[in-house]
C-alpha cells in the first residue's frame, strides 16, 4: 500500500453522510480553510475539507499539529442544530469516540482510548487530535478537525512529537487504505453526533468506557488553576472529575499536564 494513495472523493461522496467536498493537497490548516469557506457564504453541508497535508496545523490553544503525506487530516461541517454551544467538551469527546470506534475495525486487538478531552490514544501513544471551533460569523455551523497519524511514520516527525505519539502504520506495522479509515471515521462520526444530537444515556457509558484517565493521577491546568488528584471519570457534561483530598472537581476544560 503506498502511503501516499489519493483519496476516492467519488466514493466517499457515495457511501458517507458527506455532500459537499473540499479537497486541497496543501492547506495550511483544514480548520482555518473550513472556517474562511464559512465566512465567505454558507457551503452546503455536512461539508470535507479534507487534504494530504497542513503546513500550519493547529491544535487547542497555542498547540500545533504536525501533519504530513500519509496522514488523515480533514475537517467536518456541521450544522450546530441540537448540539449545545455550551456543552463543548461532550462534542469533543463524542469525536474521540466515534474516532476510537472507527480505528478499532482496523486494528481489533488493540487498546483505543480517548484523553480528556480531544486526544485519541493508541496503545498508550496519541494516535490522533481533534479541535473544535465555532464560526465567528455564521453562528450555527461547528467545525470539526480531525488529525489521525495513519500511514506516517513516527520516524519522521519532529523531535518533540516522536516520543509521545503513533500512528497505525507504526503500531500495526502495515500500511491502510487511506479512503477506508476516512469512510469508517465519518459513518462513525455520523452516528455519535446524532446521539449527541438526541442527548442519548448511551453515550455517557461510552466516553467513560474509553477514558484513558480513569482512575490515574492526573494533573490538570483550568483556566490558570492547577487541580491534582485522581480522576474519577466522567460526568454527564462532559466535564472530567478529579478528586483531591478534599473535594471532587469538575473540570469542564482545561489541559491535562499530567497522568501517571
Ligand atoms: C490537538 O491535538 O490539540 C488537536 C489537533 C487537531 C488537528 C486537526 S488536523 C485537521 C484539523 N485542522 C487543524 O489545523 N487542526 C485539526
């Protein structure tokens, strides 16, 4: 498989939920590209934007996204309807577990996970990201970008992602059809965000299922303020809860600067 196969647009048009796509070969970022399309009228959706490599991949707050060829890293469109604005962090994770759902039909016998609240876990290493971000100027589209490590190889990533990150190629040791994983993520993706759309019960089992935080030591930075105690898992919000010697916080967001 070469890691640099195009993407079947036709296909992906045909069998996902997907009716507007947005291709490019170079973008500097799928989130910035989705968000000037927005801006510049009202793109039908659910709109791809989707391309082989950023050149400014952005991550949540000031963090970047190191994506090359071989990568899958595509931002969705949506129309914000039955999705709380407020509720930011249940988006986020319900990405992460469609992700994590989606990737284990490629790899069955290995351990998926989502970090609270926007990283998705190989095996212990961060397989993928997701940011998600409002349009400043049409207010009910959301945009969803995600990044999965998929036919690159760590080898080649810069010194200060190489130790903590993988991507399947390197944890499978073969490489993927890049179309399939893309079809997979969205049919998943469609199906979580409708049951965040319906407030489904379900979910909350879910996310808690796949937590990689639960029941570790974890640090967390909210808004300035640093909370240290054990995570407990995951509320209805979305919110993580980190119990310290005197209270169980809610982290409703935030950067987690530790786990053990
Ligand atoms: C993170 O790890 O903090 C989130 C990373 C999100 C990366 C994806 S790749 C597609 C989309 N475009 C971007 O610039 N970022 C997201």
């Amino acid at each position: 498989m070469n890691s640099r196969e195009p993407f079947d647009l036709l296909r992906i048009r045909e069998e996902t939920f997907i009716r507007n796509i947005s291709f490019h070969h170079e973008v500097e970022s799928t989130n910035t590209l989705a968000l000037e399309l927005i801006a510049r009228g009202q793109p039908p959706t659910p709109l791809l934007v989707i391309t082989d490599c950023q050149t400014a991949g952005r991550g949540r707050g000031s963090n970047r996204w190191w994506s090359t060829e071989g990568a899958l890293t595509f931002s969705v469109v949506v129309d914000t309807d039955g999705l709380n604005p407020a509720h930011v962090c249940q988006a986020s994770l319900t990405t992460g577990l469609a992700i994590c759902q989606a990737l284990e039909r490629f790899a069955p016998t290995r351990d998926f996970a989502i970090k609270w609240p926007n990283d998705v876990f190989l095996e212990g290493r961060k397989v993928g990201g997701i940011l998600l971000e409002r349009s400043s100027v049409v207010e009910d589209r959301l945009v969803i970008g995600i990044g999965v490590n998929v036919n690159n190889s760590m080898r080649e990533a810069p010194a200060d992602v190489m130790p903590w990150a993988t991507s399947l190629a390197d944890c499978l040791g073969t490489k993927f059809d890049r179309t399939l994983v893309l079809i997979e993520c969205l049919h998943q993706l469609e199906r979580r965000i409708d049951e965040l759309r319906r407030a489904e019960a379900s979910l909350l089992d879910q996310w808690r299922a796949y937590c990689l935080l639960s029941g570790r030591k974890v640090t967390i930075d909210m808004f300035g303020t640093q909370i240290s105690g054990t995570c407990q898992g995951i509320d209805e919000q979305g919110a993580l809860l980190v119990r310290d010697g005197k209270k169980t916080h809610r982290c409703v967001g935030g950067i987690v600067r530790e786990f053990s």
